[in-house]
C-alpha cells in the first residue's frame, strides 16, 4: 500500500533508539526524508550510520538536541526545514520513565518528567508549527504510554504527565485542526528497546533476552502474550503520518497487545 510518504519530511524527536531510530527507518524504507536527534554524540553517530544504509545524506539529517532546551529544539527544527525545504510530519518520541512510588520520587525526577512530557513537547510543536502551517498542513504524533489512562503506582510520576499529555494532544487536534494539521497520539504498552534492555542488563543480567521477556510478559498479564516489537509501534506511526489517515485526529492508538482494561 502506497502510504504516501515519498518526499515528506519527517522530524523525529528522541529517534537515535528505540521506537524513534526504527520510526526513522521506516520512513525512509518509505521515501521520505528524516530528521532525529539525541543527547549522546556516539548514539547519534551510530544511529546515523545505521539510517545510511537505508537513506543517504540527501534524506537523512541527524544532529544532538537536548528536547528539554528551548534553543537546541528549534535550532535542530529550523536546520532540518532548512536542509530538507521544509517539514511535514513531527513525531514526538523522546524521553524516559521514572519509576518510583509516590513518596519515594523526587523533586528532580517530577521536574524531569514534566520538562519531558510538557516542555519538550510544547517547545517542539512551537517550533514545528510555522513549518507545517507553510506546507499548509501536517502531521504531529506524539508518543504516549498506556499508564496514561490506566495509571500504575510504581510509576506515579510518568503515569500522572502522561496523563496530562494526552490531555493536551487533544486540545492540540481542535486548535490545530484549522490549519490542517492533524495530532494523534501511539500509546505504548510493553516494548522491546533500549528503554527494556538497560533494565534487564541492571536487574537480571543472568537472564537471556529471550527469557527476560517471556517473564516480562507473564508479569504484566499482557494478553497477546509477548512484549511488543518497535516496528509494531512504528507501523502505527506511519499510518497516522500517511495519507490514508487524512481525516483522523484527537485520537490515539494503543500498540500494547490488549494491555489494560481503560476503554
Ligand atoms: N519501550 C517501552 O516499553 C515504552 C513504554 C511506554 C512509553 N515509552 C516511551 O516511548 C518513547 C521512546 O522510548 P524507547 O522505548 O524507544 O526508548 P529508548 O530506546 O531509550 O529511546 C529513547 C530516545 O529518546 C532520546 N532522548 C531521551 N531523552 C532525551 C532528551 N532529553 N533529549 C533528546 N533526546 C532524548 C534518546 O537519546 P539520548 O538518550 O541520546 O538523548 C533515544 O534516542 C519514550 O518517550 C518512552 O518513554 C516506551
């Protein structure tokens, strides 16, 4: 199915791993020019030269970008419009979770979450605006989780601005809608990326990947059976970057197999 993406470009905030690096393939795989970002220069370096394979310098730009600064998010956002002519699809995937109960979280982590799930996203979407305006219209995908309705006390803090996330993405879809940019929401549940693969190294280092997430699985009670895959997350993204979702805003899409129970 043509999804219509030849020639589009795609910012992608946090795409050095995970769900964002393998977002940025397949856009590419798509024919559609990438941009992503991170903090750590060698992540970057390395995600850069794992897009070429795909891409060329022509269609990929990769650049570090602290999501939570003002100035480093709209330097990274105009250089891409500037290299590529401008931009037509912003997916918001950067960030990390805190886990923590309530009153073991800290200030720090609070104020870390909500720079990553309010400001960066605010500042990207500012920064991104004029440039889908001028395209006249386009695509916002912000990454979101499933704690966001169904909250989770060993993670209060991610859970609660999730929750607010989702909130503003809606508000976003009707303020947005006049200028035909379309904003939905992927609402991840379990997935297999680095995010998994740190934790595992750190907590069960004895066990294989493979039985880390057959366990991971079982102890989430996560219906299909297994964790999810990033390139089921990223076919979800591109479908709400494509054309075939030109009427489709406000909403979300749960990537979780069937995790959760909030309607
Ligand atoms: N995997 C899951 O099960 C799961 C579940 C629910 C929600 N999510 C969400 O999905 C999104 C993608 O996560 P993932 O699982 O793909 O994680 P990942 O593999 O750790 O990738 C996270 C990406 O975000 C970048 N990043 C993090 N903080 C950043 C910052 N301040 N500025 C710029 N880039 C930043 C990272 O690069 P640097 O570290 O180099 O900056 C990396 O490219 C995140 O928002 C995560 O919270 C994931």
């Amino acid at each position: 199915m043509d999804l219509g993406l030849q020639g589009k470009v795609a910012v992608i905030m946090g795409g050095t791993s995970g769900v964002g690096l393998k977002t940025a393939e397949m856009f590419l795989q798509e024919g559609a020019k990438v941009a992503i970002c991170g903090r750590n220069e060698s992540r970057m370096q390395q995600a850069y030269e794992e897009l070429l394979k795909i891409g060329s310098s022509e269609s990929i730009f990769a650049s570090t970008c602290d999501v939570i600064n003002k100035e480093d998010v709209n330097e990274f956002i105009n250089s891409t419009a500037k290299k590529f002519g401008g931009i037509d699809i912003l997916v918001n995937a950067a960030g990390q979770s805190v886990m923590g109960y309530f009153f073991d979280v800290t200030d720090e982590q609070w104020e870390q979450q909500i720079q990553l799930k309010y400001f960066a996203i605010i500042y990207a979407i500012r920064g991104a605006y004029p440039h889908l305006k001028n395209r006249g219209g386009g695509r916002i995908i912000n990454i979101n989780a499933t704690l966001s309705k169904e909250p989770e006390r060993h993670m209060v803090a991610t859970a609660a601005t999730r929750a607010g996330l989702m909130n503003l993405s809606k508000t976003l879809s009707q303020e947005l809608a006049p200028d035909n940019i379309l904003v939905n929401s992927v609402s991840l549940g379990v997935i297999r990326t680095d995010q998994w693969e740190r934790r595992r190294l750190k907590n069960a280092p004895e066990l294989s990947a493979e039985e880390y997430y057959e366990d991971l699985a079982k102890k989430r009670n996560i219906p299909l059976g297994r964790v999810g895959e990033p390139e089921e997350v990223s076919a979800a993204i591109l479908f709400l970057a494509s054309k075939q979702a030109s009427y489709i805003s406000g909403t979300t899409i749960e990537t979780a197999g069937a995790l959760g129970k909030a309607l």
